[in-house]
C-alpha cells in the first residue's frame, strides 16, 4: 500500500469516527436530557442530515428510538422517503424495529458502536426481541391471529390495478 | 357448549370482525388518497384509541407504516409510552419494523387480514425484510460494522448510575 493509500485510509477512519462521536454524543446528552441512553445520525457524504435521541418516555412515544427519529429528520430535509447515499451512525447496533426502518429507508450503511449484549446488560430487550422474530408466528409472547382476509384482499386488488399509486 | 357461551363466542367473533373492518377500511380509504393499501386500528376495551394509514410516500417518511401511526397516536390519546391492555387489528400482517414497534409498546395481542405473503405478491418487500432477520449481521444486505464500542460504553454507564431515569 503507497502513502497516498495509507493517507486516504486514515482520513476516512477519522471521517467516519468523527460521525460516530457525533451520535455517542448524542447519546450522553439524552441521559442526561432524561431520555433513553442513544444517539443516532444520518450522514451523505459529508454532512449529517438527521439527528436522534431515544425519546421513548419524554414524548409517550414507544417508537422515538435515536435511528427512527434519524431517519424521519433525514427524510424531511432530503424531502424523499429513501435514503440512498446515505450511511447511518449510532451509538448501539439498532434493535429490531429499527432495522426495519433502516431497510425500508434503503440507507447505504450501518455503523454502531454498542452491541444488542450490551444494551441487553442495562436492561433493555432488544436482544431478546431479535429472538422473537426467528419464531412461528403462532409461538411469539404476542399472540399474532388471523381474520377476514378475504375481504382485506380486496384493497391489494385495488392497489395493484390503481393507476395513481407510488410504489415504493 | 350451552347457548350463553355460544352468544358470548358470536358477539366476540361481531366485536372483533368489526374493528378489522375499520382497519380494512382506512386501507382502502388510503388508496384511494394515493397512500399505501395498509390500514390499522389500536383498541382498548370497545374503544379505537388509534388509527393509521400507510401515508410513507405522501408524507416522505419511510417510518409511516399504518400500525407504527395507529401506535403513536394510541400513545398520545392514552398519555403513555405502553399499550398494555389493548389490541392491534391491521389489515396486513405487520412488517419486521412494525413487529418491533408491537413489541416495544407492549400490545396484548395483534389480528391482522393479509399476510407477508400477499404483501409480497404486490411488490411490499416484508418477506423478504422477514429473512434479513435471520442472517448473521455480516451477511445482510446493509453491511453493519462496529465502530468506537469503548467510547460507547461509557453512556450505557452512565445510564445506569443515573438516577433520574425513566427505565421503560
């Protein structure tokens, strides 16, 4: 590897580490904010076009994880609802419903600094929530059943035949 | 099975049959408003507490899956970050996103109509988002890597020996 590789490899890693110290920051300010213990940034190129902080029990709100509230501010200020090009901070690798957001919003990339062991080891459930989902739907703690779905097929029809629709 | 108990069968299978039709109906309702074909209601006791409509294209936020809205707003109307105590009905089997969102918010139970496997049928990529799920992190579509993990920790510590926190 020549200097100039060395030089470009080292300038990325303080690039990237940067962000990441953006989103721990984050994270410590919403501890002591009385919010949960994570920070999370959505970063293209060189700038951060979404900031988050788990504000679970500040605002009722069971789905304002750091990633999710990342993503929505994102997408506000990108006004698209993808995410392409994009790269995603944050201070513990997300849990599942996150990930689920990180997928649909079709970001490029994933950095975390904490583990799901680690947050598991403060009390919180992610880990034990990633299990769930290599479960039968009919062995999960929530119990998942099924009801007319006749007539719920109906509005896939329409959809499908819908001419004004955005796939997405 | 003497006939109270078979009056009391038919009017769970009427009270149950009729909130899924809410929701099938604002999945409906949201086609034709150029939304995705997805509807959900949350319901504590015979009260609809939250309502949602798949609005991720209207609204540019990949997060704005009808069960993650129903959710919120039931939050909202309650004044708490937990569900307990009340049902999810959605017109399609929720998304890993969403499985995320019921979990956390501590639903008892969820009734859905369509299935991942009708999802899939008219483009949604939930099956597919279903088996990210259960691969190891390095295989996944969206590469994750750690980063900064000592730095990390030091939050989760503080957390812990905060004494002002909301645990949740």
């Amino acid at each position: 590897m020549n200097s100039n590789l060395r030089n470009q490899d080292s300038t990325e890693d303080e690039r990237r580490c940067g962000f990441m110290r953006e989103a721990i920051g984050l994270s410590r300010e919403s501890v002591g904010a009385g919010g949960g213990p994570f920070g999370a940034v959505v970063v293209r190129a060189d700038d951060v076009v979404g900031r988050g902080q788990n504000s679970v029990t500040l605002l009722n709100d069971p789905t304002a994880h750091a990633e999710i509230i990342a993503i929505r501010r994102a997408c506000e200020s990108l006004g698209s609802f993808h995410l392409h090009g994009c790269e995603l901070f944050t201070s513990c690798e997300p849990c599942p419903m996150c990930l689920g957001a990180v997928l649909w919003s079709r970001l490029d990339r994933v950095w975390y600094a904490n583990s799901r062991a680690d947050a598991a080891a403060i009390g919180f459930d992610d880990s034990a929530f990633y299990e769930e989902f290599s479960k039968p739907v009919d062995e999960r703690r929530i119990p998942m059943t099924r009801l007319l779905r006749d007539e719920a097929r109906a509005t896939f029809e329409a959809w499908q035949h819908s001419t004004g629709k955005t796939p997405y």
